[in-house]
C-alpha cells in the first residue's frame, strides 16, 4: 500500500451513481465487490474477498450493483 496508515475510515453505501472515492477498501464479510477506478471507466470486479482484506484501490466509485460483499469501509 502507498500509505503506512488511514486517517478517515467510514462505511461504505454502495451505489451505481453517488462518489466513494477512498484509497482502500475493507471488506467485513466476504464476496465480491465491484469498483470504477479512480482514473478509469472500466468498472473492476474483485472475486470471492476474504474476511478482513484490505483493497488499496483508489476508487471514485463502489458500485452496488453485483458487489456482495458487505461491512465495507472505505479507509483514506
């Protein structure tokens, strides 16, 4: 990861069309989740997350749909 630690962490509501912009993600519950990278258009599908992963993704969006994945936290 490109930071040593996280200031901010909140819980993520994911959503089709409202900004998460955050440079990771935890995932509290395994599945997948779905993100629009920060500097692309192209949405990103991470497969069957682990309990407790931390993503470091900067993301301008956590899509709901497809993402399964709950007890999501956006770190920056």
């Amino acid at each position: 990861m490109s930071k040593e630690y996280f200031t901010i962490a909140a819980v993520i509501t994911p959503s089709d069309t409202l900004p998460n912009k955050w440079d990771a993600i935890y995932a509290g519950s395994t599945g997948n989740i779905v993100v629009m990278p920060d500097q692309s258009s192209t949405a990103v599908t991470f497969t069957a997350v682990p309990i407790g992963t931390i993503i470091p993704i900067k993301t301008r969006l956590v899509m709901a749909t497809l993402t399964t994945a709950t007890n999501l936290v956006g770190l920056r």
